[in-house]
C-alpha cells in the first residue's frame, strides 16, 4: 500500500482549493459592499424607435407599420413622466 504522508499531488489540488474558495469568498464580499445598484434600462425615445424602424431596409413595410403600432401603443399605456430639465 502507498502511504498519502508525503503525495505532494493532493498537497497541489488542496492548496488550489482553497485559492479558489478564497477568491469566490472575495468576490462575493467584494460585490456585498458595493451594495444594490438598480440597472438603468436603455430607453430609446418614440422618435428615436420610429426612425430606427424605417431606416431599416431589411424590414418589409407592413412589418415596418406593425413595429410602429406596437411602439405607439406601448408609448400611450406608459406612465406620463415628467419631461427631462433642461441643463444649460
């Protein structure tokens, strides 16, 4: 039988184990001080979205009116929020 008193192979693999339990317990600290950020969603205007839409050449026109109605219908069951202020 082999003795495990001096395998310097087990001695790698549990010194990379707890390097990488180390590093995984870091990280998670790491993103609990930074504390809860909310993500700030991409918002493109109505017009912004309309004209994106009929720039698209690839886009057929009947799916080009069918993207501008959903848009539209999305844009008019959307809260009202109150206009950006004008920063001079």
């Amino acid at each position: 039988m082999k003795s495990n008193k001096n395998n310097p192979a087990l001695l790698i693999v549990a010194v990379a184990l707890l390097v990488i339990a180390g590093l995984l317990f870091w990280r998670y600290a790491a993103s609990a001080r930074e504390g809860f950020r909310p993500a700030k969603p991409v918002e493109q205007s109505y017009e912004e979205q309309v004209q994106a839409i009929m720039n698209n050449p690839n886009m057929p026109p009947q799916a080009k009116e069918a993207a501008i109605a959903q848009i539209r219908a999305r844009f008019q069951t959307a809260p009202m929020q109150a206009p950006p202020a004008n920063q001079k």
